[in-house]
C-alpha cells in the first residue's frame, strides 16, 4: 500500500459510525476518549503515545514532585461528567482524604494510569496501546491512515488529535542570544532547572504565572537555594484558592454584552462578595460568551484582559500560594513587571537587560540560568512538532484566527488549508481552545471528551452535518 500523506476528496456518506478509532497523544484528553469510546458500542481503539512514561498521564500529570498539587479541589476532579464521586471515590479506596482536598499531580496520574489499566482489563480485546510517533496522516477511501516513526501503517474510521499544548515559544531577545543549554532551558518540562547552579547564584524565571509556580517550587525541592527573579509584562501572579466561601451561584445568561460592561458588573460583584465568587460564576457560561463574541472582541479580551482573567480563573491550592509567600518574606523570590530588552551570555553568567514596567531607564540582571516560563503556546505556525509541521504543510490543518490552536469545526473536525472540515481527523483538548476557550482544565475536557466519544459512535449525517 503506498502512503504519500496525499488527501482524497470524495462524497461524504450519509451514516457513518466509527468502529475503529486512532488517538494521537495519551495524556489526559487522549486517555480520557480512549475510555469512553471503550465504555460506548464496539469500538476499537488505538492508543498511540511517543513517549511510553507519560502514557495516561500527560506533561501535566506525570510530575513526581510531592509540592505539585492541583489547582481545582479533588472534589470536582473525576474522570467522568457523569461520575462525578469517581475520584473520590478512588481516594476513599487508598485511604486518602477528598473534601476539599488538594491532592498532588502525582496521585492524580496515579488514578488515570489506573483507570486506564482497569479499561485495559475490562476491554482489552478492544484496546490497543502503540508506543510509537505518527508522521504522517492521510484520508483516502472513507478511511484514515497513519503513518508511524518506525515505518508501521495504521489504518482507522477516524484519528483523534490530542497533542496537548506546544512548548513555550523563546523570547526574541533570548533567541537571539544563543545561549548555551546550561545557561538556558527552553522547555522547563524536558530540560535541567537546579543543576550545577551554587547557592549565590541567581535564576531568572520568564513568566510569572502557573508555570513559573511549578519551577519556583522544582528548583527549591531540587536543592537549589540562590535567589529566584520572576519576570512577565505586568508581573501578575496566581491568587489563592480560600476555603469557607459561600457557594457559587452559577450565571446561566450573559452579565453584559461588552467586554466594558462585563468589567464593571465583574468589580461590582466583587465589592458584594469575594471575588472568586463572581468569577466562578459564569463558568457554565464561558464558553457560550466565547463563542459569541466576535473575532474583534476576542482579539481585545486577549489584549487586555487576559492576563487578568488567567491569575484569578487558574488559581493556587492554599498550600502552594504559601510556599510562594514564605520564598517572598525570605528574598528568595521576588516577582518583578518589565520587558526583556537584550540578552548576552558569557562563560560563567547571562547578562539581562530589561525595563521595568512604567520607568523608561534599563536595568540589568547577571544570572546564572533562564528558565522559559512563558506557557504553553498554541500557534501552529512556530511549532516544532514533526507532525504538526508536516500536516501543515501538507494543508490538512491550519490555525486558527487567533493563533491559538488548531482550527475545527463546531463537531471538532480540523479545517484544512481551505476552510473545509476533514471528514475523519479530529481534535480535542487544549489546542481547541480557539473555538471553545475553556477547555484547558479537567472539568471542561472530560465534558468535550464524553460528547465527541458519544458522536463518533451514534454519528447521523445529513447533508454533511455532523459526524
């Protein structure tokens, strides 16, 4: 069978349920499909994970540091939207507390490698986990085949990507400077943070939100004991989750039509009743007020607001936001609001020149190390995934508008080059928040995930409607 990554066009059938199933990606949205179409009709499924040691867990769950928690409460983290006790319950199971509780990443990991290896025994037959990498991905015949590394072909009715987030883009002034690996880590997933720093030495951390909280607490678990500098735009941080408040009254219409108003209404709740209250509030409704804004006004929610709307919507567990305040009133952290101007890099140090927010004269930083803490980004375009290059380029994928992820339809087919859905590859989890926003925690992917698994095996078409 020769497979040149060509697309043939063709008639798309009226009926079409899925009997064979290829996932791209086992973390937490590949795993969690992989389940549910395990628990519909007869569906086979394929698994396929690169890297075997983060099968069923993901970047985002495979941490084994202890000080890692989840930033949503163990209550509101199962697997399944119709479960809602499934987490807790396994907890309860292994002697751990759940009432709002905040469990590390690593017990959370633990029970996803678990349920996946208790669908393993339960539809084993029908199961099927392929450690390998796709290259390359064809639709030909009312079929879908896929290319491996090793040379293997895989044949299905549709393919799920769920490729989690793309690494951290490089900060132009540090691209330019060429540092070398020991005086710059790109990736804060893959590379080295505390080793071979001394304890007079000083980091430099490029962001200032999650992710920089994640590496402030690695580098001080793996021994490192110099001072943290914590730099972003406006140097905003994560605020703490507060146990004791009222519950959430959700909002099930839109508060205001403009983002101003939506400003106003948001600070006037918030003088009635804490803050955290009124943000959670119009959960139910995020992704319905994304989607009916216009691409004018998402483009000016992520200009101005976002930032503001990341620190308090992704909020610390009260442990952790401790941590961070105990580094800050011992001056080993400090978070700091300025732009990155110019980097030079010597034998022993790396020379930061920046301006601090508001103030026109530079200072400079002399650092051992800098970590990128910037997040995880989503623009296809600058993107060194193989197979996110070569879909590319092959025109089955695009960006979308906003460059946050991959472009899809309302039923979460990709758009290809010219703005048609492709008839069997689809997408899901976090590279699909330019059509739904929210959809980068746990209790928003495993609702996307049970609806698209509930579509591909009771999937109607009429006049190309549908799966």
């Amino acid at each position: 069978m020769k497979f040149d990554g060509t697309m043939l066009q063709g008639p798309r059938p009226r009926f079409r349920t899925a009997t064979r199933v290829a996932i791209v990606g086992a973390g937490f949205s590949g795993t969690l499909l992989a389940i549910n179409l395990l628990e519909q009709d007869d569906v086979e499924v394929l698994l396929i994970e690169r890297d075997r040691q983060r099968m069923g867990a993901g970047v985002a769950y495979s941490s084994p540091d202890a000080d890692h928690l989840l930033n949503v409460r163990a209550g509101n983290m199962s697997a399944f939207p119709d479960r809602p006790h499934h987490f807790c319950d396994w907890l309860a199971a292994r002697g751990l507390g759940c009432d709002k509780a905040f469990v590390s990443r690593a017990t959370y990991g633990r029970y996803l490698r678990e349920t996946l290896g208790q669908a393993m025994e339960k539809y084993g037959r029908r199961l099927q986990l392929v450690d390998d990498e796709v290259l390359d991905i064809a639709e030909h015949g009312g079929k879908v085949t896929l290319g491996l590394v090793n040379g293997g072909l895989i044949e299905a009715d549709r393919v799920a990507l769920a490729i989690g987030n793309l690494p951290p883009h490089d900060h132009p002034a540090i691209a330019r400077a060429g540092l070398a690996p020991l005086h710059y880590v790109g990736d804060p997933w893959t590379g080295p943070l505390a080793e071979g720093l001394k304890p007079d030495d000083m980091v430099l951390v490029v962001g200032t939100g999650l992710t920089a909280v994640d590496v402030v607490l690695r580098l001080v678990s793996n021994g490192f004991a110099g001072r943290i500098v914590a730099m972003s735009r406006r140097g905003l941080r994560p605020h703490r989750h507060v146990d004791g408040l009222a519950p959430v009254r959700p909002i099930l219409a839109k508060p205001a039509p403009e983002l101003s108003e939506l400003v106003r209404w948001a600070r006037t709740g918030a003088a009635e009743d804490d803050w955290r209250l009124t943000v959670d509030s119009i959960r139910p409704i995020t992704q319905m007020m994304w989607a009916s804004a216009d691409a004018e006004k998402r483009q000016r929610f992520l200009r101005h607001l976002r930032p503001f709307w990341d620190v308090h919507r992704h909020r610390l567990a009260p442990p952790v936001a401790d941590r961070i305040d105990a580094l800050i009133a011992e001056r080993r952290l400090v978070f700091r609001a300025g732009k990155i101007e110019e980097v030079a890099g010597s034998v022993d140090s790396v020379a930061v020149h920046w301006r601090p927010r508001g103030e026109d004269r530079r200072q400079r930083l002399d650092v051992a190390r800098i970590v990128n803490c910037t997040g995880p980004q989503g623009d296809l375009l600058r993107a060194t995934d193989p197979l996110v290059r070569r879909l590319l380029k092959q025109g089955l994928i695009r960006p979308d508008a906003l460059r946050l992820g991959l472009d899809i339809d309302r039923d979460g087919h990709v758009m290809n080059r010219d703005g048609r859905p492709a008839e069997h590859i689809l997408a899901i989890g976090p590279m699909t928040r330019g059509d739904l926003w929210e959809v980068v925690a746990v209790p928003d992917i495993r609702t996307q995930v049970s609806a698209l698994a509930r579509r591909l095996v009771n999937a109607h078409w009429t006049g190309g409607e549908g799966l």
